[in-house]
C-alpha cells in the first residue's frame, strides 16, 4: 500500500486485535524453540516493486493489518510496538492503538519520518527503548536474516542493530509455524482464490487450448500466458463474482511443450510455439491471489500419447491421490510424499529416478511455505487447517518417438488442498478435471478403429474356406484348386462385361471416381457459352466445374470429370503441365455408355503443355486439382446418400414421459474433427435413440426399426461396448 493509497483502507480492527494476540501467544509460549529466544522482534518492509516476491515482512503486514505496508519498520516488545513510517500510513495505525492495548497491554509508539528525514533520530529512540525494556544487558533482537535490507531506510536500520549492543537471532521458522494454520477467514480467500485459478483453467485455458489444436493455430507459449494472467485478473469474464482490486497472479501462467520441460515453480513460458502434433504433452500450471493469499493448479494434456506416455500419466495421479489421501490431522508431512514413492515403487519403479523430489509445500500468504515441505525428511504434524499445494511430476522422461519435440516429455499434476479435522483432506481445484479422459486428446481414433477392423481376420470366413478345402476328409489337389480358382475369374469377368453392356460401371472402378456417367457431366450446353479467351492459355472455369485447353488456337473445353490426374513440373524458366484423362479401356476408369453408341470416336489420352510463365502453370495445376478433388467427393456424398433409407422422424417423449437418459457415453465411429472428444448422452424416445454432446453439430438420431441385433457382450478394459446392428 502506497501512501497515496493510505487514505483509501480501512483496518479491520476485530481481525487485527484476533490475531495480534495469536502473536503474541504463540511468541511467548515458543520463545526459545521457535523465536530464537529473542526479546524484541524487528520487522522492516522493503519499497513498493513491481516483481512478484513472496517475504514473511510482506506476509505479517498482511496477516496484522490487511494490507503490506512499504518502507515500514515494526518493533514487538513486551510492552510496546513502535512503528517507523510516513505520515500518512501513521494517520491510518493511529486506529490500533487502542486495540493493541486491550488486546495485549502494549502501547503502540509511532514514529513518523518524514520526507526528508533518514530516520536516525528516530531509530535511536527505538533501540534506547529495546535496551531499558529488556531485563538482559545485552537483548536478543530477533529478526528475519534471509530478508536483504532494501533501500535507505532499511539499510540503516539494519546498520543500527548490528553496530549496538544487541544479539541478533532468525526468527523465520517462528512465523513458518504462526502462518501454518489459517483461520476460517484465511481458508475462506484460500477458497476464493482456488475457485478463480480452477474456472480460470477450465473456461479460459483448456477451451482456448482446444481452440488452438482445432484451427491449427500458432500460438507462443508467452502469448498464451499474457492472454491467460489478463482473464486471471479480470474475474468477471470468467464469470466469477470476485472483485478485481483483491485478484493478483501467483506467478505469471507457464505453459510448456515441444520437449522443453522445467517443473520448477520458477519456471516461465518461452517464446516457443505450442506444439501439439502426435505423441506430444502440453504442460499448463496457473496459480491465483485472493487477499494476499494464494492457490495453485497444474495439468498435463497429452495429444495421441502412446503407451508408455499414458501408463506414466495414469501412475503419476494415482500417486498424487496417495499423497493427497496421505495428509490426514497427527501424520507426519513426510508420509505424503512417501505414500506417492510407494505407488511409483510398486507400479513404474523404473520412473522412481525421474520422480520430483518433493510432493508440494505448504501454501497461504507464501506461494512455498518453506517450512511445510512435502519431502521423505519432514516431521512436522499434519494440523487441521493446513493449506497445502500438492505438486508432484516426472522430469525428462524419454519417449523414444525420433521426434525430438516428443521423444522428452514431461508431467506435472498440481491441486490446491485444505486439511480438515473430521474428513478427508479437501481437493478445492477439482473443478478442473485431471481425468485421464478429461485430458488425453485423441485426434487418430477414427484411423485406429478403422485399421483394428482391417487387421482382424474374418473367422467366418476363415472357418468356410477350410471347409470347402475338404471333401470327406481328403485334401483337393492343387490342380483342381487352380481350376476353381479360373472358373471364379471367369464368372466374375462375364458378370462385370453383362454390367457394363448393361450401361452399367465397372466393380473395380465404381470406388474410384464420380459415380454419374460421363454423359451427364455437361460443363456448356451449346458452344455460345464458352468463354472467349484473349490469349491461348488454359483456364479453369469453375463454376461450370471445366477446363478449357488451347488445341489448334482453338478453346477446347473439358469437364473436369474426364481428367484422370494432372501434373506440374518446372524446370529452369519453363513449366510443363501433363493432362491424362479417363479413355475407355483404361483400368480403373468409370464406364462410359457414349463409347457403346459411338464405337468409332477417338479419345484423347493425354496432353502435354509447356509454358514460359512457371507461376502460371503452377496456379493452373493446383486449381485443376482442387476442383477434381470438390467434384469427386461431391458425387461420391451423392452416391452415398442415394443408397440411405429415408428414416422416420423421431418423436420426442414428452412431460408425462420423460426419455431415459444415460450419461457418459462414448460413440464408435467418433464424430469428426480435430477437437477434444467428448462424452455424451444417449435418450430413449417413443420410436427411437438420440445420440447427443454438449456441441449443437453432434447428434444421432436411430430409430428403433432400423436396429435389427444389439449385442451388450463386448467388453475393452474397463469398458464396456453396445453394438447394434441395422436391418
């Protein structure tokens, strides 16, 4: 708080009278193991900063008053607290007096500096006042050692007490352990703050994340922290009612990936892009301030992760389950950490190296509460309302991809967790699902399926070629076998020749190409409709789906259907562009019925152009191309869509009969595209299902007359599997 801002607080004087005795108490009570027997404690905050720092100074200030003080100095005698600061921060401490003193009988002393004064007087008089309240010739002075003295102020008064007679003590573990247990107010912001960091984590980064996988974008892992720290403090457009003056970042957001991994808190975002091609893992970890106090939250998406990325994934959280299940009210903190090290040992021993070294720390006031490390050597007692930050990770796991943007990854698991008396420690980011199937993206599904389905034998049919293969249990001599084997050819061969005399298309050629015969693919109707051409050139002409090739200095056009493929090649400052079309007699080509009425027509079956503007050509080969590309898929959704069964429309249950729902279910084959798969429900109306997700495009609709069989016996794993078959 600056002295700008001095007039704008207000001190809870209820809260600061609390807790100013809970000082004192457990001052007097610990003195010589925790204080370091020290009469007198010295506490100075340094100046404003910019820079995200977590001191103890800071956190009393906080704890005490509500706010941090800047360029204060507070001296806790028996009997008196002198206070070094400017006037207008003196104006706002004058309310404490009075508290103080009821509080704890000490006399609250206020010494104001003012601009430019360097405060020496002033200090003399609280070191004269140190020295005729101690009963010791020489005070012990207990102060925080690991906190350097920043600016003017504090260096002198740092100066002061090492050159007057006074010993000096740390007084650090002192506040560690005053600071350990929060009160209902203190776990209330710890709440507020996890509730932030959890929302923010599942409505801003994961659905931003997905956004970014799905369009393919390319976004830099620093770009994706600024967006991120800017919702982070602006809570309400993640819709979260908390006021934006009391929100704060822990740390600026890390997001990591492409086989660059650090798990260290002090870790930062690169400049890198995210990478998240298969086989990669994307670290995300963000921790938010509500008050002064903080809460942390880390997840690890894996896209197409293979076996050993998943099964690493699946024991890491399991082990952090333990470690958080481990903290319970009279255990040691080393159990929990202990507890993750035994799930590791038992089922991934060899990922025991790479394991973190800690599981978490202790979290409140401080990001790292250092004296409530989660580690195998910590003895401290697990006290209702501890508030820890459970962190546990593998480092540089090796994935052997030869992808070195996926052959190293890393995974880090993080959740925020207050310690009650009378239940289970209790997980406040949970709202952030860590899931395996919450966070494993899986873009090849449809691929693996379909390739599972190839791969597996047909055992009926092996079952009746076996059986043709004998006659009264005596083997069929190779010779007959071969003349089975040409006869089949030969009826195979009569029956496409019917089909194709027929005016129908070949067996072989029907899955290749438009299905329409080339007689209905007309690009004009009469040759008023060709577009003129100012130079002989090739053009495409898109609308009417043709490409119109300059033979003889003539336009010739072509409907994009009759050309088979076309290539581009460049060499030197010249291009060559080869045209090959669909002729009859050429395998693979769909049938057309024109050959059969005009037997005596010739066909052109290829055509080579050369041309002195490679871009051109270039251009011209692409746009062939695409347009064959549209007009194929076009007609072969056509075909498709010819040979479906107009379908009832299905009736919706109504109020007085509500569908039967089940939740949670996965669909084979999955719906496409590049997002996350989600889950849907499946609802039983008056004539059919529906198949739904949370997305408006995703939806099945089967009625109930159309399902011929449904077998419930497959079962993969854990899952289990409906099949239905339609008539």
């Amino acid at each position: 708080m600056s002295d700008s801002k001095a007039g704008a607080y207000k001190i809870d004087i209820g809260s600061f009278s609390k807790r100013l005795k809970e000082f004192y108490k457990h001052w007097r009570e610990h003195k010589a193991l925790l204080w370091g027997a020290a009469d007198a404690i010295s506490i100075m905050t340094p100046p404003p900063s910019e820079d995200i720092r977590y001191l103890k100074s800071s956190a009393l200030h906080t704890w005490l008053f509500g706010y941090e003080f800047p360029e204060t100095i507070i001296v806790f005698l028996n009997k008196k607290i002198h206070l070094l600061c400017s006037p207008k921060k003196a104006a706002l401490l004058e309310t404490i007096k009075r508290s103080a003193k009821e509080a704890v009988d000490a006399e609250v002393v206020l010494h104001v500096k003012q601009k430019n004064d360097d405060g020496t007087i002033l200090m003399d008089d609280i070191s004269h006042s140190i020295l005729s309240q101690s009963e010791s010739e020489r005070p012990i002075v207990g102060r925080i050692l690991r906190e350097e003295p920043e600016g003017k102020l504090m260096e002198n008064w740092s100066e002061k007490l090492t050159g007057s007679n006074l010993h000096l003590s740390d007084i650090t573990n002192g506040f560690s352990e005053l600071f350990a247990v929060k009160d209902t107010s203190e776990l209330n912001c710890v709440r507020k703050a996890a509730y932030l960091t959890s929302t923010a984590m599942k409505t801003f980064v994961v659905p931003k994340l997905e956004q970014i996988i799905d369009e393919e974008k390319k976004v830099s892992h620093s770009t994706f922290m600024e967006e991120t720290e800017k919702a982070i403090q602006d809570p309400l457009k993640l819709k979260v009612k908390l006021k934006a003056e009391n929100v704060d970042i822990c740390y600026p957001p890390i997001f990591q990936s492409g086989g660059k991994f650090d798990l260290r808190p002090s870790a930062s975002s690169n400049d890198d892009d995210l990478y998240y091609e298969s086989g990669s893992v994307i670290i995300c970890a963000i921790g938010a301030r509500y008050g002064g106090y903080c809460s942390n939250i880390a997840r690890t998406f894996l896209i197409d992760a293979n076996s050993k990325q998943s099964k690493a994934y699946e024991v890491l959280l399991r082990a952090q389950n333990a470690a958080i299940s481990a903290l319970k009210p009279g255990k040691m903190l080393s159990s929990a950490y202990k507890a993750a090290v035994e799930v590791v040992q038992n089922e991934l021993p060899e990922l025991l190296a790479n394991l973190s070294k800690t599981a978490g720390t202790g979290i409140g006031l401080e990001f790292r509460e250092s004296g409530l490390t989660l580690n195998g050597r910590n003895d401290h007692l697990v006290i209702p309302g501890m508030v820890f930050n459970v962190s546990l990770g593998f480092q540089n796991l090796q994935s052997e991809t030869n992808n070195p943007k996926t052959d190293t990854f890393s995974i880090l698991l993080a959740d925020t967790v207050i310690i009650a008396s009378d239940k289970p420690p209790e997980v406040l980011t949970l709202v952030c699902s860590k899931a395996v199937k919450d966070v494993a993206y899986s873009f090849n599904e449809d691929d693996a399926e379909q390739h599972k389905i190839q791969s597996e034998p047909n055992v009926s049919e092996v079952v009746l070629s076996k059986a043709s293969l004998r006659s009264d249990k005596q083997e069929i001599s190779k010779e007959e076998l071969r003349r089975q084997h040409q006869a089949e050819l030969a009826r195979q061969k009569n029956e496409e020749t019917a089909r194709r005399l027929a005016g129908g298309g070949s067996v072989t050629g029907g899955t290749r190409g438009p299905v329409k015969p080339l007689s209905e693919m007309i690009a004009y109707k009469n040759v008023g409709d060709i577009p003129s051409a100012k130079e002989p050139m090739i053009q495409v002409d898109q609308k009417n789906e043709a490409v119109l090739l300059p033979i003889y200095g003539i336009m010739v056009p072509f409907h994009v259907s009759t050309i088979k493929t076309v290539t581009g090649h460049q060499d030197n400052r010249t291009c060559t562009v080869r045209i090959i079309f669909n002729v009859p007699g050429t395998p693979f080509t769909p049938h057309d019925t024109n050959s059969l009425k005009h037997q005596g027509a010739i066909y052109i079956k290829e055509i080579t152009f050369r041309s002195k503007d490679p871009r051109h050509g270039s251009e011209v080969t692409q746009l062939i191309k695409t347009l064959r590309r549209q007009v194929t898929s076009r007609e072969s959704e056509r075909a498709e869509r010819a040979t479906l069964v107009t379908q009832e429309k299905l009736q919706l249950a109504g109020n007085r009969m509500k569908p039967i729902r089940l939740q949670d279910l996965w669909i084979r084959p999955a719906f496409p595209g590049r997002g996350r798969k989600l889950t849907g429900t499946l609802e039983a109306h008056i004539n059919g299902f529906r198949y739904s997700t949370s997305r408006p495009d995703e939806r099945v609709e089967i009625m109930y007359g159309n399902i011929k069989h449904a077998f419930s016996a497959c079962r993969e794993g854990n899952d289990n599997f409906v099949t239905l078959s339609f008539a």
